[in-house]
C-alpha cells in the first residue's frame, strides 16, 4: 500500500516499485530469497494479466475507444511486425544474438503494457483520440505478440511467414468473436436477472471477463483479446451497482500488479544484470527511437493524423510486466541462451520505463497536446433494478464540468415515466421542484419505468453535455457542426436563443407550462 502511495504521487509506473520490491526480497537482496521457478512464474502472470486486462477493459470507455479502433488494430498488428523486424535487426547485428534469440527480443518488447499504460495515461490529460488508441492498442497488442513469442519459442523461426500470419489472424479472429459473444450474454444476464445482493455483482462481471479467456483459449483463440473485448462489453453496458463492481475490479488489478511485479523481481538474479546492461540498453535505444516511431508512422499513414500526435504516440509505447512475463516463455521450453533473453529484457524494461514515464507530460506539453478544457465530463450514472416495482432507479453524479449546472429540473424534459424523486447537495437531502435549479456536485435519484430506461439516461447525458439546449443543437445534445470540422458558432446560437425568448408565444414550455427562454 505505501508503494501504491508513493507511486501515484511520483507518476512513476508502480511496476517500478514493485519490482524493486522482490528484488530487495530475493537473490542479492535483504532477505536472500532464492526463487527460480520460472514455470510457476509464468502462470501466475498469466493470470495476473488476465485480471489486469478485465480491469483494463471494464474501465475503457466505448465512445472514446471506437473512433480508435481501425488505428488500434492496425498499429497491435502492422505495427508490431515492425517492431519486431528493426528490433530482431538490431539485437541480431549490434548484440550478436542469433536470430531465433533476435526475433524472440524483438516480439517480446514488441508489446506495450496494459497496466503501465492505463496507470500512466489516466493520470495525463491528453485528448481522448490519443488515449483511445494507446489504450486500445496495450488490449490488442497482446495477443500477436504471444503467439509470435511461442512460436519462436517452440519452433523457432517459421518457413513460411504467411503460415504465421494467417494463424494470427485465425487466433485472433476466435478470440474477438469469443469476447464479443461472452461479454453481451454476461451483460444481458446481469440486467436481466437481479441478483439477491449488490456484493455479488462485482464477483459476477470478473468471472464473466476470466469466462471469456478460458472459452477463447479452449476453441483455440486468443483469450487475452477475449477477456479485453468481454470486459470492454460489460464495462459499456449499463450494468447494476456499477461503481461498486468499478471498484472491485480496480483493486484486483492493483493486487495482481503487486503480486505479479514482486515475483518478477523474485526471480531475477542482479548481478547477473550487470552483463547485460550495455546490449539492453542499445536494443532498447533502437527500440524507443527507431522500432517504436517507424511502426507508429507507417502503420497510421492512412489515418492522416498529425504528426505530433504520432510523436507522442511512439514516445507513449510503455513497457511493464507483460515483456517480462513473455520473456519467461523461453525459459520454460528451454531455449539456449534464454537466460541472457530474461536479463536483455528485464534491464531494457527498467530502464526506459524510467525515461518514459516520468517523461510522458513533459513530452506531451513540448508537443503542445493537452486535453481540450472545453470538453465536459460525462455524468456518473449509476442503475439499480428494482425487479418486483418494473422500474430502476438512477444515481446521477453531476461533475463540476457538466452542463447541466443551471438547468431547472423541468428543463431537463425526461421521458413520460422517468421522474426526478430526489437531490443530495451538500450533504442534504430535499424532494426538487419542477423550478429546482441544478448545481455542480449534485446527485440525483431518478426513477424511470422499464420502457424508459435507456431513454431517460440518453437524455440526462445529452443534457450534461449540450445544457438546455440539448436536442435543439443536435440528437447527442453537442452543438451541430457549422462547416467542415468546424464547430457551431454557440455564442451566436445563444443571442438567437435569448430574442427567440422575448417573443412571447416563441418561447418553449416547460413542464410545469410556464413560458421560459431556453437561452
């Protein structure tokens, strides 16, 4: 718990401290713990990735993510058979490495790591298009580079290279349609059937999300895009009690770092380091300043993304745990020079996640990419059913950002059948009026029918995010576009709406019929 502490007031990547930890435990270490079970090792991280995954994909939002998604399937596949080529080059002529040990580097740096990338990203406020894409990538790349690594593992290089590629694209094909399918049965059960206690809800989404992995691995796909794509589903689908299960789901995924990172540490040997370091850290400097930036260029050319946005892209390429984990692969099937491999990889890993995480804000501010303050943050709206009434009641946190500071309660036009029952506002409670104005930092309870469910949270989103005037200006409720790429001009929308508001009968009613100017 301190090292959580100290590494999410430091912007470190926690996997730093942790890892520090095991080693302070283990060979060389205070307590001379001697570990050396690199089998072990890998099942548990393993496992550990799966519930970093599911953690992952349960807090990835769909609307942020689906713009993202050809460029992140591009960049997880194309761009990691870059990386491995110019990675695999480097450590086979600068290293000396034979090229079964080359290639073998080369797909196991090859892969961003989910969890150094959802706990550095989520802490830098880059635009949503940026974080989109590397969130999505850290998801995908995951599974082309695990059967790259065991295939160069079990078989050593492939004659046929389209053999290998087709494989992948099999494997991940089964995986997506696996977690797709799981993750909407899951959701459909678990808004469907209520279950006899809100504890029980965090429980049943994770087993759904480690449900997907086993299924995708059985048919012979790719279970860590199963469990990524099945968790993603849940996380997007309106599911009961869902900050409770948020916050299940985020504390596994803290333990699972910890115990997979202080294992690592566990099992390495520092001075047998020492060697090594020198040839981690060229092919680690090919990596960061050749492999990582010629994939993320080539492979989002058709994208015509600016070319700063790539830059920060192919500084954002953070490895954790995951490279480590694939570096045991070897290990266990008993490669010659694997040892050396594990060492290149851990020291290389160390090493510039070091440079780059700590570097991520400064490079993102040289760039001049930042989020866009103007854009309002989504409402939380939490939905419990209430099976024997036919109804649900909704939770509604209004962020300091939304727009729906300043709307009255009637203005917010909610479907026949959804009514707001209630307001907490500084620690009090009161039952609104139809002319009760919203704050920032309010909560409200809002009952809706079953028919109207989905209908009466579309509207409070669009309200929080285009104000009174959501519906008028557009159906999301942001304003229309007055040109190409160009926004509304909504100041000149708001004067109309005021003298469209003098006019008397022009002006709208409200629910409760009085005559208003929705300005």
């Amino acid at each position: 718990m301190a090292a959580v502490r100290i590494s999410s007031r430091s912007g470190l990547p926690s996997l730093l401290l942790y890892l520090g930890i095991g080693i302070a435990m283990g060979q060389d270490g205070i307590f001379d713990v001697r570990f050396d079970n690199a089998e072990l090792t890998q099942v548990i991280g393993y496992a550990a990735l799966v519930v970093i995954l599911a953690e992952g994909g349960l807090g990835t939002k769909w609307k942020e993510v689906r713009p993202a998604l050809p460029a992140a399937a591009v960049l997880s596949t194309v761009g990691v058979g870059i990386s491995v080529g110019v990675t695999a080059s480097a450590a086979h002529y600068l290293v000396g490495l034979d090229w079964r040990q080359a290639l073998i580097v080369g797909a196991v740096v090859s892969s961003t790591d989910a969890a150094a990338v959802f706990s550095v990203l989520r802490k830098v406020p880059l635009p949503s298009r940026i974080t989109g894409v590397l969130e999505a990538e850290s998801g995908f790349n995951d599974a082309p580079v695990v059967i790259l690594v065991v295939a160069f593992s079990v078989a050593g290089p492939v004659e046929h290279w389209y053999v290998l590629v087709g494989e992948i694209a099999l494997e991940l094909a089964i995986g997506a349609a696996v977690g797709l399918a799981v993750g909407w049965l899951g959701a459909f059960g678990l808004r469907h059937v209520a279950l006899p206690a809100s504890g029980l809800y965090p429980i049943a989404v994770m087993a759904i999300a480690v449900s997907a992995y086993a299924a995708g691995a059985m048919v012979h796909g790719s279970g860590f895009l199963a469990v990524y794509l099945a968790a993603m589903v849940l996380g997007n689908s309106k599911l009961p009690h869902w900050p409770a299960t948020r916050g299940f789901a985020d504390g596994l995924g803290w333990m699972a770092q910890i115990g997979m990172f202080v294992l690592l540490g566990l099992l390495v040997t520092p001075h047998d380091l020492i060697a090594d370091f020198w040839p981690a850290v060229v092919v680690g400097l090919v990596l960061t300043a050749v492999a990582r930036p010629l994939s993320v260029f080539i492979s989002l050319a058709p994208f015509r993304l600016p070319h700063r946005e790539k830059a920060l892209m192919s500084w954002a390429g953070l490895r954790g745990a995951v490279p480590i984990i694939l570096a045991t692969i070897p290990m266990v099937s008993g490669i010659e020079g694997s040892t050396r491999v594990f060492n290149i990889v851990f020291v290389l890993v160390i090493v510039y996640t070091l440079i780059q995480g700590p570097t991520l804000p400064w490079v993102a501010k040289a760039l001049k990419i930042s989020d866009d303050p103007s854009e309002t943050a989504d409402l939380g709206i939490e939905s419990a059913p209430l099976e024997r009434l036919r109804g649900h009641l909704l939770s509604v946190a209004v962020p300091g950002s939304s727009r729906m500071h300043g709307v009255e309660v009637a203005e917010l036009r909610l479907p026949a059948g959804a009514a707001v029952t209630l307001v907490v506002r500084d620690d009090k409670s009161f039952v609104p009026a139809p002319s009760t104005v919203l704050r920032r930092g309010d909560e409200l309870l809002v009952v809706a029918t079953d028919p109207v469910r989905d209908a009466t949270e579309a509207r409070l989103r669009a309200v929080g995010e285009g104000g009174k005037l959501a519906g008028w200006l557009g159906t999301g409720g942001a304003p229309r576009a007055s040109g190409p790429g160009r926004p509304a001009d909504t100041p000149h929308l708001a004067r109309l709406a005021k003298r469209l508001g003098k006019g008397g009968e022009d002006r709208p009613r409200d629910a409760a019929g009085d005559r208003r100017a929705h300005h």
